[in-house]
C-alpha cells in the first residue's frame, strides 16, 4: 500500500474536492435570497449547528497552524486549546440564547444587524461591521495559506517522485486555493459551510484520535520518549508555558478564553438554530467535538518536534508543514488521505463563514448603517464581495509580516476578541452599556491592534496585541458606560435582557 501513497491521498483529496462541487450546486438551489446566503433560513438543527460551531473554531487555524505552533514553541499554545473549551460555555452563557432572540424578534440576518437593534444606534452595527470585515482579512488569511500549505506539500511530494528537484511555488497554491473557495463559496454561500462542517467534524474526530496515537507510535517510547527528547534539547519546550513564558501563555489564555464570546463566526451561527430550545443541547456537543479534534493539534507538534530532533525526519523548512509531513510519512496512506480531506472540509467550511461574514458587513450591515437600507440585488452583489475579499485575503497571507498560520489566526481571533467582547457579551447582558462606549471600545481596539501590526511593535515577555488591546477596551467599555446617563432601550429588547 506504501507505494501508492501518494495516489491514495490525492484520490482522497479529488473525492472531497467533487464533493465540495457537488454540495455547492446544491446549496445554490437552495440559496434563494439574501437570508438564506448569510443565515441559511434560521433553520439548522441541533447536530449541524453544533458541529458548525466547533468546526469553524478549529478549522485550519488549529489543524494546520496549532502544530507548526507546537513545533516552534513547544507547550505554549496549550492555552489557547484549553481555554477555548471556556470560551464555549462563555458564549453560550452569555450571548447564544440572547442572540437568536434578537435575530427572530428583527428578523436579523447578521450580527452588526443584532447589535443595532440592542444598542437602537446605526453607528455601532456601522463600527461592528468594520471590526468584522478588518477581522476577517487576517484570520481568513490563515485559512487560506493554511490551505495552500497543505496542497504544496501533496503536489510536491508527488512531483518529487516523477521530477526530481521540481516544485510549486506558494504563490501559485494560494492562486488554486483562493480559486476553489470562491467557487464553493460563490455558489452555496453558508448553506454550502454549514452542511460541510458535518461531514468534516464527523471525519475530524474519528481521525483526531487515530493521529494522535499514530504520534504516540511513531516515537519510540511514546509521549515519554517525546517528553525525554525535548527536555534534552530544551526543558522550557515542555514545560506548562512552553518557550514563549508565562505572561505570553497566560495572555492568550485571557484573549482565546474571553474572546470567544466575541467570534462572529461563531455567534452567527448560534443565529441560525431552528429553536431557541435547542442552544441548550449545542454546548455539550460543540465541548466534546473540539476536545477530540485538539488531540492532531498538540500530538503532530511534539511528535514532529522529537523526530526531527532524534534525527528520524528531516528538519522543517516551515513549522506549518509540521501536520502535512507527519501524515504523508508516519500514518497508514488511508488514515492520511481521511485526515487532508477533512484538514481541506475544515479549511473550506470555516472559510466560507468567513467570507460570508465579510461579504454581508459590506453588502448589507455597512450600507444599511450608513444609508438606512442595504444594496439593490443583494444576492449578486454579496457574491461579488465574496470574490473580492478572498482575493484580497490572499494577497494578505502572502505578504503579512508573520507568516505562521497560527499566529495570523491569532491575530484576527484578537481583532474580533477585542472589538466585539465589549460590545456583545459585555452589552447583551447589561442594560446600562451605551452606544458611546460600544463605539469608543470598538475604535480603540482596532487603532491598537492594527497600529502595532502595522508598524511591527512587539510587546515585551511574547504579550499578545489582542490581549492588551480587549484590556482596553473592557476598561474603556465600562468607565465610558457608568460615567453616561442609562440608555433607553427598546420594549422588545429589554424584555429579552430580562430573561
């Protein structure tokens, strides 16, 4: 079976990528209107929109990106694992119930749609939708590079076999990437994501498991062998806060543990279950899926990191193509051909949300906050700003100044953790936050996290710019809301607060 590797992956890869095909035309003839593009009909059941949530929280930020982190820094992206289960219950808790309230009670088809009717302000879903739209560049970024990664690393080890010396350059796998997104986007919109996150998170959970004990075997000695080699090459690897320290651990826990609650992506979908009572079934479901997938995270990472430094594999020449190369080379060819196809159902599903998200801040939350009422022909329009932002996210993911899938992830997760913790969690459960703070929240964090990236500020101890930047935010949040006269809110929407 060795020898056709290479064959079994790529055949593996087709079916997914005919399927992809197949579900896209589908979801077109089911994509009527504007509703069903950005919030499929409210009409997901418990199972979908459960497994949607996890999905996109995973995605190729942590199939590809978590173990190039682990690679690189060892156990200091164990925060961002563990924590994110915290997150679950935080959204939940605070927003989910209150969220699809909102979303039945205005008929809202985004969340910059909810906050404007919480906040009775256009200039804070106007804020919101910018916040989300400049999130989206960096963490679709990652998706996508994520996915270009993981096609070059197949396509080379095959050309490799036939050409010896030959390769592609990642410019031309974001080019594929980018051009298969934009068809499967284009065509289903989030009907296509939604339905692909099931198939994906059932292949992702069987899969994680069989991975992380192909990691255990490939080591001699297993995790101890593992932990044995790192301590000798550096102790801090393995230690609880890995080579980037405890206040650099400890800010992505703060940021990655809060700052769930303030994923639109994920509080969109919470938008789309077909009954209020069925959010109460989606936690333990979403916990239990991404708990399960997190095991390829953490076990390709270290496993890689010991083989490399046993001098059983090659050193890497990036450490995004840490879960790539360990499943061409330490798993059976099937297991391996599974697991790219649900990396690529990750990548696809939470990319598509994205783009989503973004196509319908400028087709529909921007003009409406700006004009009263979205674009004429939203439909065609919203798939006209689908193509336009993968493009520009492309171009992003080539020429960010960091290019670790993981950390460009981490960058938009902090963008959205920032801007939008405040204004949702924070708001949706208190009466007396005001549309001024929300604004002066939002703008400051943004200001912040871009500002650092822009000019390349590196805060000292590895702290995270979109831990420092939801700190300020929270403080300006609540001094600028207690120091304001209570807002009048609508009858509807105090009633829901009220539950």
């Amino acid at each position: 079976m060795e020898e056709y590797r290479s064959l079994i992956i790529l055949t593996s890869i087709a079916l997914y990528m005919l399927m992809c095909i197949g579900v896209g035309l589908w979801a077109m003839r089911r994509t009527k209107s504007a509703h069903d593009f950005f919030m499929a009909g409210r009409s997901l059941g418990v199972v979908v929109t459960s497994v949607a949530v996890f999905s996109s929280t995973m995605s190729g930020f942590g199939f590809v990106g978590g173990p190039g982190l682990v690679y690189r820094m060892g156990m200091s992206s164990i925060w961002m694992v563990v924590c994110t289960t915290v997150g679950f219950a935080l959204s939940f808790h605070l927003i989910a119930t209150r969220i699809r309230l909102f979303a039945e009670l205005r008929d809202s088809i985004s969340l910059p749609d909810a906050v404007g009717a919480r906040y009775h302000s256009r200039s804070v879903a106007f804020w919101t939708a910018i916040a989300i739209l400049l999130g989206v560049i960096g963490y679709l970024a990652a998706q996508i590079r994520a996915m270009a990664i993981v096609l070059k690393d197949l396509l080379d080890e095959c050309l490799v076999a036939y050409l010896p010396g030959s390769g592609l350059p990642l410019e031309a796998c974001v080019a594929v990437s980018c051009a298969v997104l934009v068809f499967y986007c284009v065509t289903g919109g989030i009907i296509a994501g939604v339905y692909t996150d099931v198939v994906q998170g059932v292949m992702m959970v069987v899969a994680a498991i069989l991975v992380c004990w192909a990691a255990m075997s490939a080591v001699d000695g297993g995790f101890r062998g593992i932990s044995e080699t790192l301590v000798q090459d550096d102790p801090a690897a393995i230690g609880p806060w890995g080579t980037l320290g405890i206040i650099g651990s400890l800010s992505w826990f703060f940021v990655f543990a809060l700052g769930g609650s303030g994923q639109p992506h994920v509080v969109t979908k919470m938008m789309m279950a077909k009954n209020v009572s069925d959010i109460r079934h989606m936690l333990p479901l979403s916990i239990i899926g991404y708990s399960f997938t997190a095991l390829l995270w953490i076990s390709i990472g270290l496993a890689m990191r010991a083989l490399v430094l046993q001098g059983n594999h090659p050193d890497l020449t990036t450490a995004d193509s840490a879960a790539p190369q360990f499943l061409q080379s330490y798993t059976n060819p099937v297991l391996a051909g599974l697991v790219f196809a649900g990396l690529l159902a990750a990548i696809m599903s939470t990319a598509d949300s994205f783009l989503n998200i973004g196509a319908a801040a400028i087709v529909h939350d921007i003009p409406r906050a700006v004009h009263g009422t979205s674009l004429q022909r939203e439909l065609l329009w919203a798939r006209t700003a689908t193509i336009l932002i993968a493009v520009f996210a492309s171009l992003f993911s080539l020429y960010a100044g960091e290019r670790m899938v993981a950390l460009l992830g981490a960058f938009g997760w902090g963008t959205f953790a920032a801007a939008l913790v405040p204004t949702v969690a924070i708001g949706f459960n208190w009466k007396r936050a005001t549309p001024l703070a929300a604004n002066v929240a939002i703008i400051t964090s943004l200001s912040v996290n871009f500002g650092l990236k822009f000019f390349q500020i590196s805060l000292p101890w590895g702290f995270d710019v979109g831990a420092l930047s939801l700190l300020l935010s929270l403080t300006l949040f609540v001094v600028i809301s207690m120091a304001s006269a209570p807002p009048k809110l609508d009858d509807d929407i105090s009633a829901v607060m009220d539950l």
